[in-house]
C-alpha cells in the first residue's frame, strides 16, 4: 500500500522532523510535489505531499493560517519545509492551525535533496500499484471463472470481499434491506444507517463516517439498478477507491448474471400461470396439478399489480429478493402473482414502488388459483380512482355496481354482450366502437374522431352491434345494460388472452 506520512518521517535515512499535525499522519502519500509558488495549493492536491524551501511562505501569522487552510481544503497529505533554506520563520499560530486541522507539517534536514524525499515516495507508490494491479487481476479473473462456477450471490459477494479485504454489505437502496434475501446484514450496516440517518437515493460512489469514526463506502451497482454495494476497510485492508470501484463493476456483473437466471426461471414458470387462465374456463377444470408441478400446496394468494411496467417489474423482484415465494406472468399490461407468504399484505407494502397499485384476492386453494387472480382484478380495477391506498384487498361484502364477486359481474357481462366476445376480430372491433361510442355520450362524430374513422362507419358498426345482440340502441333500458357490461368488462380488462369473458362451454 502507498506510505503514510508517519511511515514517511519514520524513515530513519531522511531524519525528517515532524513539526505538527501529528493527528494527520496516516494519511497516506501516493506523490511528492516540489513548489516554492506563493498559492502551491493550485498545484498539488489529495494523497500528495509539498515540498518547499519556504521562501513563499508568508511571514504574517494570519497569512500564514490561511495558507495552512488552503493546502488542508485541497486534502494535501503534508507539507514538507527545508531546513536552513532562508524561508520565513514558522510561527506558533501556524503550528497550533496544523495541529487543528491533522495538516502533518515535517522538516526536511539541510542538505537533503528534495528528490531523496520523493523518491522514497515513489518507490512506496510503485509498491502500491503494483498491489493494487494484483487485485484488480484477481477480481476480474474470478469474473470470468464466475460464467462456470455455481455460486449463490452471497458466496459471490463473499469471495469478491475476500479478494479487497473489506467486508462488503449488499443493500436495496429504497429500503436499505439485504439485496440477497438469504443473507441477512452484518450488524455494522444498520448501526451506520441509524448514524447517518436514511438519505435519499444514492446515485455516485459515496463515502460515510459515522459519528464513531466508522467509514464506509457507498458505490451504486450501475449494471443493477437499485442496488448498492457498502464497503467497510478491514484492519488488514489495502484496497483504494479505485480498487472498489472495480470491485463494485465485478459484483454489478456477478449480481445481474444471477437475476437474468431468475428472471429466466420467472418465464418458464409463468408458462404454467398463462396455462391456468386459458384452462380455467374448462368444466371441471383445477388448477392444482399445474401448482403441483411448481411446488406448491396448502393456500395461496394472488396479486394483480397495475402502473408502469419498469416499476411493477422492480416491484416483483423486490419482493423475490425479500425472501417472498411467487409466480408471475404478465397480461394485458398487468402483472399477476400467485404468492404463498405468511404476512403478504406487510411485505407488499413494503416493496410496492410509487406509480404502481395492487389488489390481493382472497387465500384459496391450489385447486382454484384462478379464482383469486379474479378477485385480485376485481379489487384493483374497482377501487376509487381517487383511492388514498396503493393496496387494495377483495372484499366480497362490499358489491360494487350491485355485483359482490368477479364472476357475478362476469356472468353479467357474457348475458349482455356474449355474442361478442369470442376471438373474431371482427367482433373485438366492435366492442371497441361500442365501448367509445358510449363513453362520447353515443355521439357517432365524436366516436368517429377517437377512432380516426369516417362517422358513417361508427352507424354501420353499431347497427352491426344491435344484429349480433338483437337489441336496439335506441331503448334507454338497452342502453343502461350495456353501459353497466362495459363498465364491468373495463373494470376486469380486456381478457380474452387469459381465458375470461368467453362464452360459456359447459
């Protein structure tokens, strides 16, 4: 590793004296900067150390503390002064300021060069690259053995730790919980974020310092949205910010590997979800054989997850990472999860991302899975519009548009508008029309102009619409029905991919 001021002075063929700032003398030194220029603090910077005569060295005691403060506000690791060069006399009040602010000032012996000085710098540098280069080679090396190896992502993060020297934390930077549901925090984790208090998302690398001088860095995952990587230095640590940023790269990479491979399995899985909603229709038909072949047996419960889809897809791998068992598949722009939990509602809540809404059906049987994604439907899509709550649950005591349960309004809408509802294209236009029709207040030009379509075809449509349902638009109470079906049909989605809202084939 680079030497430390203190190693520095210790050096016993230099004889350098140290002056002040002896609270500063860890810091390390990675360049030695030679400068007699009145404002050196425009030239050298962070892990550098100056080397000067003094001749620029103002001789005032209050110049001299603020040119003491400059070099500390540019994080110079010390100031290196030439003995018996002829520079200005240094003064109590300079010492007492690199006393306060850790700035290490040393005396360099006459006639030691300079370049005695900085060379011991360097080799220490060399030294420390040399180091550094030998991580960074072994983190990428198990980068690519990782592509074979059958690590979990806790033993990826283990030997990557391993690797630097620090003890690494994985953390959901929305809630500041373990990113790996099987790896619980190290105690260290929590105790710094109750120091530093809970911070907005961190989007750079970030260094903490709890008020007990515990230091960590903070570096976002780029490669794994969410996702923070927290390093604390181990006392045997050598590893620089640079050396971590690699680190972090190489935890990104290992980390998004492993949620492609659940994301994979997510997508098989919900092959057998889709099955259920085609299937569910069929006399007789039960959806425990399917669920059997997932895994699953005893009670479950659906979700119906509604907002936008980068924030619903963050929202079920939020809830995976949180140890919650589920499948998912996606359905005119929705997700439905099947979830065997003991405390759903809580858990939901907590990793529910804003913009999305949820709705929970009811615990049922593997048998009737589909039973409760209705509902879950039903809740979500019923709901207030203005509802304060991101969480709705089905309630079958409360009836909504005098319906108490999805199948009821389903029943409702395949009376009404039946012949309709089969696979023609034909007819999935004309519940289209029919459905702009009545929310323009039957007005055949507005519905024309939503449609982009001339308004003498909306006329043919619709007259198209009373042949196939034998009803007449002009009846008031044939129009009450169909407002009330389409209501319902809206409220439930468009679900003819996933099996509802067929006409019956019992």
């Amino acid at each position: 590793m680079a030497i430390t001021v203190g190693e520095l002075i210790a050096l016993p063929e230099l004889q350098l004296t140290l002056l002040a700032g002896k609270g500063g003398t860890e810091r390390t030194v990675e360049w030695a900067h030679t400068s007699d220029l009145p404002n050196p603090w425009r030239w050298v910077g962070a892990r550098q150390a100056l080397l000067t005569n003094g001749g620029a060295i103002p001789t005032a005691a209050d110049d001299q503390i603020a040119w003491a403060r400059s070099l500390a506000e540019r994080e110079v690791s010390g100031v290196g002064i030439g003995a018996e060069m002829g520079g200005s006399d240094l003064t109590d009040e300079l010492l007492e300021v690199c006393d306060d602010l850790d700035l290490p000032l040393f005396s360099i012996p006459y006639p030691l060069p300079f370049v005695a000085v900085a060379q011991a710098v360097a080799e220490s540098a060399t030294l420390a690259q040399t180091h550094r280069l030998r991580i960074i080679s072994r983190l990428y090396d198990f980068m690519s053995r990782d592509q074979t190896e059958s690590l979990t992502g806790a033993e990826a993060v283990s030997t990557v730790a391993d690797i630097i020297g620090h003890e690494i934390a994985i953390i959901d930077d929305h809630c500041w919980d373990s990113w790996i549901a099987s790896e619980a925090l190290p105690e260290w984790v929590p105790q710094l974020v109750e120091q530093r208090g809970r911070s907005k998302r961190i989007n750079v690398p970030t260094v903490w310092e709890s008020p007990s001088a515990e230091v960590a860095h903070l570096v976002p995952l780029g490669t794994l949205p969410g996702a923070l990587a927290v390093f604390r230095r181990s006392h045997t640590s050598s590893s620089d910010q640079s050396t971590l940023l690699h680190a972090a790269s190489v935890l990104g990479t290992a980390l998004s590997r492993r949620e492609l491979q659940a994301m994979h399995v997510n997508r098989v899985h919900s092959e057998y979800l889709s099955r259920i909603l085609i299937d569910q229709n069929r006399f007789g038909f039960e959806s425990s054989g399917w669920m059997h072949q997932l895994g699953y047996s005893g009670q479950v419960e659906a979700v119906t997850l509604l907002g936008p889809p980068s924030r619903r897809e963050s929202t079920v791998s939020r809830l995976q990472r949180h140890g919650v068992r589920l499948e998912v598949t996606l359905q005119n722009e929705r997700h439905l999860l099947v979830v065997q939990h003991n405390d759903l509602a809580t858990t939901l809540e907590h990793c529910l991302e804003p913009q999305v809404r949820a709705g929970i059906g009811l615990a049922v049987d593997t048998g009737v899975v589909h039973e409760s994604l209705k509902q879950s439907l039903w809740a979500v899509k019923t709901a207030p519009a203005d509802a304060s709550a991101s969480i709705v649950h089905y309630d079958p005591a409360t009836p909504w548009m005098g319906f108490h349960d999805p199948q009821a309004g389903e029943d409702f809408v395949n009376r009404i508008l039946g012949p309709l509802l089969d696979d023609t294209p034909s007819h999935a236009m004309l519940i289209e029309t029919l459905d702009v029709y009545l929310k323009g207040n039957r007005s055949p030009q507005k519905a024309a102009q939503h449609l982009v379509v001339h308004r003498q075809t909306v006329i043919q449509r619709m007259k198209k619409v009373e042949a196939a349902l034998s009803v007449d638009l002009a009846d008031t109470a044939v129009i009450a029905q169909l407002w009330v079906a389409m209501t319902v049909y809206r409220a439930l989605g468009d679900s003819r991919a996933s099996g509802q809202f067929h006409r019956s084939r019992r």
